[in-house]
C-alpha cells in the first residue's frame, strides 16, 4: 500500500508498507550500467583517496540524497532522525517549539509557526531566519542539528536569534518549550456564525471537523448563520481527509483528481465517498487562504470554489499541486517521492499558481503585511513546472488597491480588530443572515 501525502514539510500520518517493485529494473538499459559504473568509480575513488577517512553509509545517504534533491524540493529520503521526525509530527507530540522550518543556502528559514506554541506566541513569523540558538551560530549547520537544538524537555527556556528582513537589526526571543499537541480542528462562534479552523490534515481531521459543526449547532441550539473554514497557514497533509473535509461541504461532484506519468494513469475522487450529503445544509461557507495555505488545503479550497459551494477570500496560496508517496524502505527508513499531480474539479492545477481567491482581502491588521517578504512554491529551487501554461495570470500581483481595504493596522486595533481577514469574513456571512448560499461576485 502507498499512502499519499500532500505536505510542504515532510510528514506522514501512518508510514504504510510498501514492497518496492522488482519490476522496476525492467526499465534498466544499458546506459543506465554505464552511469553506475561512473557512479562506482567516484564511489571507490573518494573511499580510497579522499582526504578523511569516510564510511560506506556516509558515502551512500549523500548519493542518495543529492538525486532525489535534484529532482524536486518535496522528494527525498528519511532516515535516522529524519524518519523519527516524520512520526513524531503526525503522532503530534513532542517537546519543542512549533516552528516548521526548512533549509535556504546554509540557513534556518522559518515556513510557518504552529499556531499556540511558543514560537507563534513569541511573535516568529514566516520568512525569519534563525541565526543563533542559545547564542550560538548555527548558520552552514545542518537543519537536523538545529531541530534537534530547538526541541527538548518541555519546560526548559531556549533563546533565538532572528534575521527579519527589512527590520533594523537581529531579533531576540527567549522561549520555553512545551509539549507540542497538534489540534487539527478548532472551533467557536462569532456573530452566529460558526468559525472551524483547520490546520493540518491528520488522520482525524474529517471526523474533528464533523465534530466542530455538531458542536457549533449544539452551542447555538439551531444553526448557525454560515461557517468560515479558515486555511489560513495550512501546510497540507493527508489526502483522504482533505477529500473528506471536502465531502462534508459537498453532496456530488468530483472533489479531485490525481494524474501519474503516464496519461491514462488518472484517479478521481468523487463527493459521499466519505461523508453523506452537505453537512452544513447548503449555508453560506467561506473558505479564507493566504500564501501559508498549500497542498491539502489547497485541495479542499479548489473543490470548494470550483462547485461554487464556498467563496475563496484572503490571499493567493502557496500552489504545491503535487503528490508524495510514502514507500517505508526499513525498520527507520523511508522515500517520499513525488509521484503525481493532482487538478481541481475543473482541471486547473495549482501547481506554481496557487489557488485565487474570489474576493482579495489584505490583512491589514498585520503592520508589515506589505513588506514582510512570502514564500511560495514558485519561489523553491527544482520546483515542478506547470506545463499547461493555464495559470500564468495567477503568477501575477494578487490584486490591485482595493479602496475597501484602506484602514491601517493601528485603527483597527483600536476597534479591537486582530485579524481583518477573519473578521472581515465573519461580518459578509453575519449581513448575509444565512439566507442560502452565497453568490461569488
């Protein structure tokens, strides 16, 4: 069985066994022996005559990670404590920070912080670099070393060095780890209407986010006005539950479809696969995405705009249209290779592009939401090219000035906004008053 994960960073729910296939080698020709008697060669001539002593392993995992690295930034090879990490991030539990980071040119670059943690109450946004953990350089280390360093026993302090482009100087941050549970699915209601926020895709995240609309309903004692399904810094995960949280919005229709190489080699995921009928009862949804939103989320986002269930708002997502099959190779080992594409009901891929929203809305709470520098997949070296050239409108600027959206972050803050964005969705659906679906406009 190969499972499929739709992820930014690396993460598997459950590593499902998968017999790599003898068949494999029938594609072997003879060029192919003649590029791995050249590998041998190099093999054997830095084992004999590089200038320190160096073991087979060594010699092996680099090889082995410097050909899936040159194919795409998404493939590549856990082992050791890279296959630890895996579990330990879908387990959902561990001692840290939560911060997701990930490696550009010798440095630590901060994704995304996980929201309610250490590090997203600090004030650690996307596009940081972390330069000194406990006032040491750690710039052209490896990125395990400096996981390993920000992890911990929950309880003990740690301090960060930040570089923030376009602040003055490095930022300092003292933190104290916790234990770090991943709650896919919150919930509350604000003005009647009931707000899920889903932030990963874990195994439970279809049930939790069922659980959220029976819970909203129960609160309320009727239903509520509409629902926003916040996806907002959503780095993907499992593909069953993003068709599953899709389901529960949707009563029919394609959700996604999934194409390999070859192009008959083509699955479709269809609506009441998972879930019966539109468990929001046709009320009006809005989906919020920014350029944290990628992969999973971007699924059910695209299913969602394409059926016209839900109007997309915010900003354009990350656009990693791609997926990742997990093949357990050993007791500690595993390859997630980049195996396909997937495509909105409509055949748009997300891949570069990202999905659109419907109505741009800044967050303009945020003061440097302007220059703060983002980070998409377009922006990743060897990212996979969308060849249908269908959406290079989207590689474009987002949106122009919208003069809606022209108050400063300090004005809102005294009227006790902290999130224009969400508050700017919860009052559309509160003046709509839940009558029906709402139109994209």
């Amino acid at each position: 069985m190969i499972r499929s994960f739709l992820q930014v960073t690396a993460a598997v729910s459950a590593l499902a066994l998968a017999p790599i296939a003898t068949s494999a080698m029938a594609g072997v020709d003879s060029s192919t022996y003649r590029e791995l008697d050249i590998f041998m060669e190099v093999f054997n001539r830095v084992k004999a005559e590089y200038v320190d002593k160096v073991d087979d392993k060594k010699l092996v995992d680099g090889a082995i990670q410097g050909m899936l690295s040159a194919l795409d930034p998404h493939s590549s090879f856990a082992d050791g404590l890279d296959f630890d990490n895996l579990k330990i991030q879908t387990e959902g539990e561990y001692g840290g920070l939560g911060l997701v980071v990930t490696e550009q040119d010798g440095a630590v670059k901060v994704i995304a912080p996980t929201e309610d943690t250490p590090a997203a109450r600090a004030g650690i946004k996307s596009g940081d670099f972390i330069t000194h953990i406990d006032g040491k350089f750690i710039v052209g280390g490896t990125l395990d070393e400096a996981i390993q360093q920000m992890r911990g026993k929950p309880g003990t302090k740690i301090t960060l060095t930040v570089v923030r482009p376009g602040a003055d100087k490095p930022l300092t941050f003292g933190l104290v780890r916790e234990v770090i549970v991943t709650k896919p699915v919150k919930w509350e209601v604000r003005q009647g209407v009931g707000y899920i926020n889903i932030n990963t895709f874990t195994a439970t995240t279809t049930t939790d986010t069922r659980n959220a609309i029976a819970e909203i309903e129960k609160k309320l004692g009727h239903k509520p006005l509409g629902y926003v399904v916040d996806l907002r810094a959503n780095g993907g995960g499992l593909l069953s539950e993003a068709i599953g949280v899709s389901d529960i919005f949707l009563d029919r229709g394609e959700i996604v479809s999934q194409r390999g190489r070859e192009k008959s080699d083509i699955e479709r995921y269809y609506a009441e696969s998972m879930v019966p009928g539109d468990l929001a009862k046709g009320l009006p949804v809005i989906v919020l995405v920014d350029a944290g939103t990628a992969s999973a989320s971007e699924i059910v986002a695209g299913a969602l705009q394409d059926h016209h269930r839900a109007v997309v708002m915010g900003e354009r997502s990350f656009g990693k249209g791609s997926v990742q099959s997990i093949l357990q190779m050993g007791p500690r080992s595993a390859l997630r290779l980049t195996t396909a594409r997937y495509y909105t009901p409509s055949g748009h891929s997300v891949q570069e592009g990202g999905i659109k929203p419907d109505l741009a809305v800044p967050q303009l709470s945020d003061p440097d939401y302007k220059s703060r520098p983002v980070l998409r997949e377009a922006d990743l070296r060897r990212h996979l090219i969308n060849t249908a050239k269908a959406d290079d409108k989207l590689l474009e600027e987002d949106s122009k000035d919208d003069p809606r959206f022209t108050a400063t972050a300090e004005e809102l803050k005294k009227k006790g906004i902290e999130d224009f964005q969400l508050n700017y969705a919860i009052d559309t659906i509160a003046r709509t008053g839940g009558a029906g679906r709402m139109a994209k406009k």
